[in-house]
C-alpha cells in the first residue's frame, strides 16, 4: 500500500512553523493564555493551537498577520481493552470552537470521540504514543478520522526520554496507516522544568498563505514535517532517486517498512547537507535527518514511482 499524502516539498506556498499541543491555566498549565502566544509569537511561530484539557480559550485578537492562533483541547476517552482503567488515549483536537460542549460521546470510546472531531471540522491528533504505551497494531490502526501523530514530544522526552514515537508511527506505516507527522511540546510551564518543554519540538506546515483553512487541510494531507531542530528544504523522488536537502546535519536516512534502510554519515567533524540514492525497489520512502547535537527532523512519506524507460 502506497502513502496518500501529499509531497510539501512539491507543493506552492511558502513554511509556516506551528506548535499543536500547548496548556495554559485555563486547564493545567502555569502561563495565561495571552503570555504563552507572546512567548511562541517572540520565538518565530506561525501558528499556534492552544490544546487544554477539555475545554476552550478566548483567543479572540490574539491572532495577527504573522501568527494565527487557533483553538482546540486535549481530550482522553479510554483503552477499553486495557486492565488498567486509568489509561486514556490522549488526542489533540485541532480547530474546536470556543465554547465547544464535549458531549459525553467523547468518553465513551475513542472512536465515537474521533468521530464527533471529525463531524464538528475539527483535526484529531494522536498525542505522544510512546509515553502511553499504544500497541501501534490494535489501538492506532483500527482507528478512523485520525489526521496525525505527535512522532515527537519534547515533554515526554524531558520527564522520561520518551519523546519520540517514530517507532509507533512506523509500525502503523507497515499496516497501511499513513498519518501525518508533526512534532509539538505538550507546554505546561512547569517551574520544575523552567519551562524547558517549551520551542523543543514543531512542525513546519507548507500553505498557500497563512489561515486556519489552510493548517487544518495540511494536517490532513501531510503537508508538513515534523522537528525537534533540523531543517529539511526538499525531499522527492525523481526517476527512482530518493533527494533529499537540508540545513547542516550528521547523519541522513531513508526508510521503508520496518528495517529497510539507506544511510549517508558525515565524516568526522563534518556535516552534510543532503543524501541521494536509489529507492526504486521501494514502494515508498520517508526521511530523518539527525544533527550533531542528535536532534531530528521527520519528512511524512512520499510514493516512489518507478524509473522511467531510457530513451524517454
């Protein structure tokens, strides 16, 4: 089975950086809701969902010409085939409406709750796996209506070096479930992090221009790719060559399934700008590009279509 999303690096319209999992007071987090958007907007985002735990912020006039900032909440229906009851999926609602009533659908079960996200044009993202321990097989493929995963997390990293998911969202790869990946912080302003969580992790979206229209249909095309520090400025194939350019790493990788690997290592107290190679056995490619100081950046996969006959 081949990827249905779309290439962004073959697609107009200029890089917009987003971060999608953010709390303030108005749920759990230690900042109001107008200090966090200066702090994000200061830094250089573009766009910004605000995701506390079931419920909604005021953002009216928090948006402006360089930086939108949209509603959403985190919500939890449960694992029913856990033991455990405790456990809950955590899904990142993207494009709620302030006010939004969560009706009691959304506790049932996680897919009447994916499916209420989905029937109000709302954008579900499947928060930090690793931390919660998903089985990638049984609890994410069967899944529908669901748009994303957070293939990192920078405060799942910082409270238990569980930051990344990629193996989660590989496995679901392999069963045909190609999401989106994004990367975002999970913010609470903890003063036991000093706010360390923050501008860790983000996704950087390509849109025709900058409006809530545009980020929710890239979540939902793959529009995107997902850091925690590398810039990736191409990734495509072109007759069966996997090319790929960014800004100065370690290490690049193309993969596909769950072993199948090309590599290129920079040599000692080098970088490298960019990797090509053949992919034309594959029936798809992804990439990660890895730094010096071992932070990654994920591209969603991309089709490989077979090399053209010579002579044409």
């Amino acid at each position: 089975m081949r990827p249905k999303l779309k290439n962004p690096f073959e697609l107009p319209g200029k890089w917009y950086k987003a971060n999608f999992h953010l709390h303030t007071r108005t749920s759990d987090g230690g900042v109001w809701v107008e200090d966090a958007v200066r702090m994000y907007r200061q830094r250089g985002y573009n766009v910004l969902a605000v995701t506390d735990h079931i419920n909604t912020s005021d953002i009216s006039g928090l948006s402006d010409r360089k930086m939108i900032v949209i509603n959403g909440a985190e919500v939890h229906p449960p694992f029913h085939q856990r033991v455990n009851p405790n456990v809950e999926y955590h899904i990142c609602a993207i494009g709620l409406k302030h006010g939004h009533p969560f009706p009691r659908k959304m506790w049932r079960n996680v897919q009447d709750c994916l499916d209420h996200i989905h029937r109000v044009g709302a954008v579900a993202i499947i928060a930090h796996p690793k931390e919660v321990s998903i089985d990638p097989a049984t609890e994410m493929v069967p899944l529908k209506h669901v748009a994303g995963v957070e293939v990192w997390t920078t405060l799942s990293d910082i409270d238990g070096d569980r930051g990344s998911s990629e193996d989660e969202w590989a496995e679901c790869m392999e069963h045909g479930m190609f999401l989106a990946a994004t990367g975002s912080d999970d913010t609470h302003w903890a003063p036991r992090h000093g706010w360390s969580e923050a501008f860790g992790g983000w996704t950087m979206l390509k849109m025709p221009s900058l409006t809530e229209a545009n980020v929710l249909n890239a979540l939902r095309t793959g529009a995107c790719y997902a850091s925690a520090g590398p810039t990736v400025t191409d990734f495509r194939v072109v007759n069966g060559q996997a090319i790929l350019k960014c800004s100065p790493v370690k290490r690049i990788h193309f993969k596909y399934g769950g072993d199948q690997r090309l590599n290129r290592w920079a040599k000692l107290d080098k970088t490298i700008r960019g990797f090509t190679a053949d992919v034309s056995r594959w029936p798809w490619v992804r990439a990660v590009v890895v730094d010096a100081e071992n932070r990654k950046a994920w591209t969603n996969p991309i089709p490989v279509s077979p090399p053209r006959p010579a002579g044409r």
